[in-house]
C-alpha cells in the first residue's frame, strides 16, 4: 500500500461522523461476537476500556458543568424556572412513556401462554430506597467524599449549592467562577479526546455481548425484546419529534439526526451518566443549546429522566402477569403509571434501577416478583434499548428547554450535519 492510499483511506475515516464510525463498529462488533461466540470476551477489554475512560469523565464534568450552567443563568429565579420546567418535562414524558409500554404489552401480550407456577421460578429482588430516605440521602455530609464516591445526585446538589452561593457573592465569587469555567472547558477537551475512541471502544463491548448471548438466550423472550424495542422507536421517531414540533415549533428532523451519536454511545455503554459527555457535546454542536441550559438540564436529566425504563417496566409488568396468569384491572394499570413515574425519582443513580423500579411496580399490584429472573436474563439487552431512550428525552428536554428560554442557537440547529460539523 502507498503511502497516498494511506493518507486516503486515514481522511476518508477521519472526516467520516462520529456516530458512522461507532455504527460500523457496532455492526462489524456483532458479526465478530456472532462468529467468535464466547472467545470474544477477549476483546472485551476494548469496551471497557472506553467504559473506564467515560466513567473518568462523569464526576468532573457534571460538577464542572453544574457549577458553571448555574453561574452563567446569574438570575437565580431563571435557574428555578428552567429546573420547573425540566422536571414537569421529565415526569410528563415518563407516564407516557409506561403508558406506551402497557399499551404494547396489551396488544401483542408478550407473555400470553407460557402458563408460568412462580414456584418454579427463584426469587431475586432488590430493596429500593424510600422517596425520603432518596431526599434526605441527596444531602452530602461530606462533598469531597461524594465526590469520590461518584454520588451523582449528592454531586449535583452540592454543585448547585456551590453554583448559586458563587452568584450571590458577585465580584468576590468572580474568580472561582473563571477557574470552573476554565476546568469545564477542559473537560470539554477532554472529552472530544475519549470520544474518539468510541468506534473500537463498541466493537468490543458488541462483540462480547452478541458472543456471550448470542440468539439462544433470546429466542424465548423474543416477543418482549421485539415489543420494547418497537415501544422505544415509537417513544422517540413519534412522541420526542412530536413534542420538539408542536412545544418547540422546530423541524424533528436536526434533531433525530442531532442524537445519533449519543445514542450510538448510550445503546452499546448502557449508562445514561456514561453518556453524559457525548450528549452535552451533541447538544451543544449538533442541537445549539446554549452552555447554561445544557449543563444544568442534561445531568438533571441523567439523574432524574427514566423514561426508556418506564416503558420497559410496563411491557415486562404486563408480560409477567400474563406469564403467571394474573388479570389486571384498570386501576392496576393506573397505579403502574403513578408509581413507575414517581420511582423514576427515587431510585434514580441506583445500580441496576431498571430491575429495581420494575420490583416496586410488581409488589406494588401484586405480581409474582419472582418474575424478575426471568426478565434477568435478557436485562442486558433490554437496557440498552431503555438506557437510548432515557439520553434522547434528555436531549429533547435540554432543546425544549433552551427554546423556551431563548438559548437555542437556530442557525446551529437547523444546518444540516456534515462531515466537519459532526466528526469526532
């Protein structure tokens, strides 16, 4: 190969977007797991490599970013204003999305047959914390320890506590708020560096999955895999570009193609607080919000937003009653909504919540949760599918928002991405 062929095939690669390179390694890391089956767990330190490299991100850049979205908005009312209306948009979205679930659930009736005893079936569940003990655990008693503990929602109230008393303090607060600024815009950097790494960074963790897994595992649960999937197009294509048409009067188009690399980024990482550089990054270039709106809204949202979770715990709520033969009424499916909305507060930032919010909704009406070890098997998948859908009504929030306030960079948002626009 000559050394013109090598320049090439390195430009074509290079002005290529970020998320066509993690698709390709997305497609190229399933044929590779498919074909290797379990020894492709050898190349699983490729993915966790990345996985640690984002996860070296998260503390820093969210702290950074709060401190500095709040001290930009100076007006502390205005900070109020755009936290109202995160989290009305939040919680709206998450009963519609469950709603969508349960309705899914009920036509296709995923788990209709099956004729499961749940004695047969161990029992594996989790304690969630309660609503109170989640507010007054939002407290940090030591910031420095939260800090290093990576408590995502300990950080964030800290942050805006910092954020706001450094508003109030004027002149004196001025320099402390110039070294976060100029820390933030490192992270930044940073952050455009780590990403580059995304491409090989799916192939491996792609290709450990679809070779560990592979299509035995999902043949029996097929029907829910297909059905959550089809309620997280649905949840997004039609209700997120629904609400950015009708709320914020825009073209959905810039933004459906705005959160493809975030959401190539969520789909193979499965954490929305992973996800969290890319999606400031995509918001900010590809969507125009403006710093302030993106910095406060996205880490709320990745802490608060479950809306890819809730509609997962409404298609397997009703999967497993169908499984084990139990008939719901319909203030059942009411109190599936109420509570699956409201946990999305309360277990927020806890390990593994999807499985332990859809043990709430099943103690809650009365459902076998033995169920859980059936859905166990095939979280992994299911996550990945909930996890994009959590980041895409994150970015629809941050531009909803950032509109609302008029911090929404029209001309960014509405050119078409390129090649030099949208690459790595």
């Amino acid at each position: 190969m000559t050394d013109t062929q090598t320049t090439k095939k390195t430009t074509f690669w290079g002005k290529m977007p970020l998320w066509q390179k993690i698709l390709i390694g997305m497609v190229l890391g399933i044929i590779t797991g498919s074909i290797m089956g379990p020894d492709a767990e050898i190349l699983k330190p490729l993915g966790t490599l990345f996985i640690k490299a984002i996860k070296m991100l998260i503390v820093p850049l969210v702290f950074c970013s709060l401190v500095v979205g709040v001290t930009s908005m100076q007006d502390t009312r205005k900070m109020g204003r755009v936290g109202l209306k995160s989290i009305v948009l939040y919680l709206g979205t998450t009963a519609v999305a469950i709603t969508i679930g349960l309705g899914l659930g009920t036509i296709f009736s995923p788990g209709a047959g099956l004729n499961m005893d749940a004695s047969t079936v161990s029992q594996a569940t989790k304690e969630a914390p309660t609503l109170v003990q989640t507010l007054l655990n939002m407290i940090p008693t030591n910031p420095v320890d939260a800090l290093a503990a990576g408590n995502i929602l300990q950080i964030i109230v800290f942050a805006l506590g910092l954020g706001i008393a450094l508003t109030l303090s004027g002149e004196k607060g001025k320099p402390a708020i110039a070294v976060f600024e100029s820390l933030a815009e490192a992270m930044y950097t940073l952050t455009g560096l780590v990403m580059k790494l995304a491409p090989y960074g799916v192939f491996g963790l792609m290709a450990w999955v679809a070779g560990k897994y592979g299509l035995e595992i999902l043949l029996p649960l097929i029907k829910v895999v297909a059905v959550v999937y089809l309620g997280s197009i649905i949840h997004v294509v039609v209700f997120y570009s629904g609400l950015i048409s009708l709320l914020g009067r825009l073209n959905p188009i810039p933004y459906l193609k705005g959160i493809a690399t975030p959401a190539a980024v969520a789909f193979t990482t499965t954490s929305s607080s992973g996800t969290l550089p890319a999606s400031i990054k995509a918001a900010r270039e590809e969507l125009g919000v403006s710093k302030g709106i993106s910095s406060f809204v996205l880490p709320l949202g990745a802490t608060i937003n479950m809306d890819g979770t809730a509609l997962y715990q409404g298609v397997c709520a009703l999967f497993i009653a169908q499984a084990f033969g139990v008939d719901l009424e319909f203030s059942d499916y009411i109190v599936i909504i109420a509570t699956s909305t409201l946990a999305s507060i309360g277990t927020a930032g806890v390990p593994g919540a999807g499985m332990i919010m859809l043990s709430l909704v099943l103690t809650t009406v009365g459902l076998p949760i033995e169920g859980l070890a059936i859905i166990a098997g095939i979280d992994r998948i299911l996550d990945m599918a909930r996890t994009t859908v959590n980041v895409c009504g994150d970015l629809m929030v941050s531009t909803l928002v950032a509109k609302s306030e008029n911090e929404l960079d029209q001309d960014i948002y509405s050119a078409q991405p390129t090649s030099d626009s949208a690459k790595a």
